[in-house]
C-alpha cells in the first residue's frame, strides 16, 4: 500500500501532522520529510525520519515542490500531508499540479469512512463546512495549525534521503523576523475582540484594562488591523487570520462578517457588544448587550475593578 | 511588459442568506473577492513600472461580462473573459487549466498577480496550480512589490507568520499578495462610467481547446455550522457580568 508523506518546515506543525497521519494512514507506512534549512533538525522525534541535506532555498515553491514530489515517489507515498501555515499552503497547489493530485487546504479534521478519506474544511467564505473527498489516488491536505494535538516524541534514527535539486528561480535576499509581540490570541482562553465599531484608537487603551482585569488577551477583525493598522496581522481573527476557541470570547464593535464568525464560532461562550441593534451578529451570539462602545466600555472598567467581581 | 491580474467571480457572501444549514442562492450579487482586489490594486501601482498594460482575466458563468466592470474601474485596462455557464463550479485545477490556456492568448506577459485566496473557497491553490503550468518563478503573500527594469526582476517583501522574507525574481513570474500590500480604491463615478467602454474580449467554452481535467473533489456535504447559542439579551453591563459571573466565566 502506497505510504503517507509528512513535510513541514515547522518542528511543532511535524508533530500535530503525526497526529493527522495517525487518522488516515490505515495501515499505511508513514513518513517524514525534512530539508536541513528546518529549525533544530536533530531534535526533532518521529519514526521514519529522512532529511535532505542539501542547502535549498525554501522560499522557491517551485524547488521545494519538486523535492517533495521526488521524496513522494521514492517512498511510495501517494499521500502528502503539508502544514496549513503559509509556507505550507503556497507548496500545496504547485505540489498537486506536479503529482497530478487533489488538494484541500485549511483542512480542520480528518476522518476515514469506506476507507476513504474525508476533510472538513470552511466553504464560502467561512459561511459552510465542506466535506470532501478527493477522487484521485493522490491525495494532498494541508492542515489548519492547531487542529490536531502534537504526536507523543519518539525517539528514531534521521535517515538521509538523495533528491535531485533542481536550480532555483527565486533568491532569499533578507529574513527579518518579526518584531511582533508573543502573545497568540488562539492561545488565550479569554479573548476580547475589538471590531470597526470602536472610532478612536485611544480606545484600545481603554480595552487593555478590560484585559487586564479578565486576564484576556485582544484580538480584532480584519480591517482593524489591515485598514486601521492598529494591531499587527497576528491578531486577527477571520478566515485569513486566526481561528480561536477560547472559552469565553467579547466581541466589542463587530458587525458579525462571514468571515470574521469563521474565526469565533467555535468559542464556548460568546458575547456581542455592539451599538447597532440590527447588527448581525446580535443574533448569533450568547449574550447580546446593545450598547455605545463609548459607555459600556468605561461601565466595564468600573464594574471588573478589585471591589466589583 | 503587460501586468495580468487573475480575479475570481464570487457571490456577495455578506448578501446571502442560509435557510436549513444552506445558502439561498437566489438573486445573488456577483463581486470579486477582497483579496482579488488589493491583487488588481498592486497591478495598477506596478504598470507603469513594467511598461504595459493591466488586463484584468476571469473565468466563470456569463454574469462575469457585468461584474468585470467593478475591475475595470477600479483601473484594470482591459479584461480577457472566459465564460460560459459551465463555468459556473469549476475546481481549482480545471480552473487553473483554463486561466493558462487565456494567458496564452495575451501577449507579453511579464507579471500574474493573485489574491492570497479567492473570496469563496479561499484554498490559495490556484497560484501555485497556474505557476507550475506555466514553469514560472512562485511567490506568495506579498506585501510589497517592486520592479527593477535593469535586471527584469521582481524584489517582493512577502508577509509569513513570523517572518518578513525580501526575496528576488526574474519576470515573468506569479505572484499572490495579502490584504496589508494596499488600499483598495473605490472608483469614482466618472470610472464606473468609463469602465463600460474598456476593451473586453469574450472567450466561450467553444473557443477553448484545452481538455478540461476531471474535478479532483466530490463534495460529500456543505453546511453551514448549527449555531445553537442562547442569544440572551442583556440590558446593562451589571446584568451582562451577573450572567458571566452565574456561568463562572469571570
């Protein structure tokens, strides 16, 4: 039976891929491919390990495609399970076109029925979950991070793998780390989310001693920090951003987008402020609380201070 | 050199309504998604730089001959449609097919721009799809780009999650970029209006010779999410905590 691929550049995206692999495999061999550019190569513990010691440049797609393709064949893996991080799902495409393959990205859970393999995934703009089967025996997903836990570390041999390096089109000229700040809003159990509905950006200033006293983290929608450019990508929850989960979630000035609930919808407990009472998201949520920002952010200031709850 | 910018046809999603878990898909508003804007922006920003024009190419049903419009005024030259009502559900790959067979019929192409995913399905892989039919240089999630006329390459800053990477490319080559390269522009009136008058051709299933490949998906379900939450409303902060406080949330 053809075996099952693994290829990230993220040791932490390996080790929930493990878990992905675990889902599918059926009996299938799994194996992990790794180019030496990878972080902490020889930490990294799973069975049936192979780097590729060549210095390439990962940020050609076209190179990196044609090194998993070729590592695909020579294993006798006729599936490839990717990262869903950014480097992942620019490989994915070039990567299907060059093995003749299907492929379905942001995948969020996996699952086996008929011994075929079924994805979920968001459709239409974040508004559907799609289930799909890829038709073909080739099959690439590449996986949402975090939707999967990381895979026990097994200790094992890393083998080396002979691949053929094709030239390179694109040069890597600078890589500068971004100076963002630690925090991952898919972390927080507690997110505030901070929407167009908020005028000023002194406002968030105002919101941080909401997230101090809940031990909340902020996060936003998308135009906020793309259009407004008061918080950095990172922080935006969406589609295109981040998906979270926490356990309690305020949605402060959000109109509800498609797009934006995507990111929200599985939070165990949601609550909407908002001024606008036909808002859309006033009736998708837990509690609504209909309100102007202006007043019901300084009453939640005063009501979470050390003498109120 | 010309500029193409590869948009995608979507439904109005914003505008749609779900009844029993699906969308109705009646009187639906056609637009193209924001990401293929902030694509057709950075190819209004790079024309002059390479010389040439920005041809703004499409392929889906015939609704497209009226919403490329949209495109055009917002400073696409012209458009080269594909469109038939065939066309209407295509998978990335068939439509991958399709956008490279249209290239073909565009002269001098130095630069294809993508959104970073489409406003519908979102699944970014037709620009890798397209780049390796085309065997050209890949680059993804630009934030920035810039053209260097005396080497013919493209310096792009590309956003990743914890990195900036600047990386160089010959043309011609593709090229996705995100939401934070630009400011969508909304056209003025005298736009909209001069927008029905820009070159458009028209290409029909008939005119295409490129043997479609097989859809590489079956669809086993497509529902939205049940939303089962209790939608209570509360009419004072004090009321709201109370509520928290009762669920041991705060």
């Amino acid at each position: 039976m053809a075996g099952v691929l693994i290829y990230s550049n993220n040791p932490n995206y390996l080790m929930e891929l493990q878990s992905a692999a675990a889902v599918i495999a059926q009996g299938r061999p799994v194996q992990t491919l790794i180019l030496s550019g990878i972080n902490s190569a020889d930490s990294i513990k799973v069975e049936n390990l192979y780097i590729c010691r060549n210095k390439v440049c990962i940020s050609d797609v076209g190179v990196v495609a044609e090194l998993v393709k070729q590592a695909a064949s020579q294993l006798n893996c006729d599936i490839v399970l990717l990262s869903g991080d950014r480097r992942g799902k620019e490989l994915a495409g070039r990567l299907a076109q060059k093995m003749g393959a299907g492929v379905s990205t942001d995948v969020s859970a996996l699952k086996v029925e008929d011994g075929k393999i079924i994805a979920s995934r968001n459709a239409f703009g974040g508004a559907l979950v799609e289930e799909s089967i890829i038709v073909m025996n080739a099959q690439i997903f590449a996986i949402a991070p975090k939707s999967f836990a990381e895979a026990v570390p097994i200790n094992s041999p890393i083998k080396e793998i002979e691949l053929t390096i094709p030239d390179g089109v694109v040069e890597l000229i600078a890589s500068n780390p971004k100076s963002d700040d630690a925090v991952d809003i898919a972390e927080a159990d507690t997110l505030l989310a901070m929407g167009c509905g908020f005028e000023a950006q002194s406002s968030i200033a105002e919101v941080e001693k909401i997230a101090a006293k809940m031990n909340a983290v902020i996060g936003c929608s998308k135009p906020v920090a793309t259009d407004r450019k008061w918080f950095s990508e990172d922080r935006v929850i969406g589609i295109s951003g981040k998906t979270c989960k926490p356990i309690l979630a305020v949605l402060m000035g959000i109109s509800g987008q498609v797009q934006f609930w995507a990111g929200i919808r599985e939070a165990k407990t949601i609550v909407a402020i908002n001024n606008d009472e036909n808002a859309p998201i006033l009736g998708m949520v837990d509690y609504a609380y209909v309100a102007d920002l202006k007043d019901a952010v300084p009453h939640l200031i005063d009501k979470l201070g050390p003498k109120g709850l | 050199m010309n500029i193409v910018v590869a948009m995608k046809q979507v439904p109005d999603i914003q505008q749609i309504r779900i009844r029993a878990r699906k969308p109705v898909m009646e009187d639906v508003v056609y637009t193209f998604g924001s990401f293929d804007k902030n694509a057709l922006e950075a190819g209004v920003q790079l024309k002059e730089a390479l010389g040439g024009k920005l041809i703004v190419l499409c392929v889906g049903n015939t609704e497209l001959e009226d919403t490329v419009k949209e495109a055009l005024a917002a400073g696409g030259d012209e458009a080269l449609l594909v469109v038939d009502d065939i066309y209407s559900d295509l998978d990335s790959c068939q439509v991958s097919a399709l956008l490279v067979e249209a290239l073909g019929k565009i002269e001098d192409v130095g630069l294809v721009l993508f959104g970073e995913g489409s406003g519908d399905n979102y699944s970014g892989q037709v620009v890798g799809r397209v780049a390796e039919l085309l065997n050209w240089p890949q680059i993804g999630f630009a934030q920035e780009i810039s053209y260097e006329q005396s080497t013919n390459m493209i310096r792009v800053i590309r956003a990743l999650e914890d990195v900036r990477e600047t990386v160089i490319a010959p043309l011609p080559a593709v090229v996705s970029v995100v939401a934070e390269i630009n400011e969508v522009r909304i056209p003025s009136v005298t736009q909209i209006l001069k927008a029905g008058r820009k070159p458009k051709k028209v290409f029909e299933s008939a005119d295409i010779e490129t043997v479609l490949p097989g859809k590489t998906h079956f669809i086993k379900s497509s529902l939205a999410p049940e939303n089962n939450r209790k939608t209570i409303i509360v009419k004072s902060v004090d009321e709201l905590l109370t509520a928290l406080k009762s669920e041991n949330l705060i």
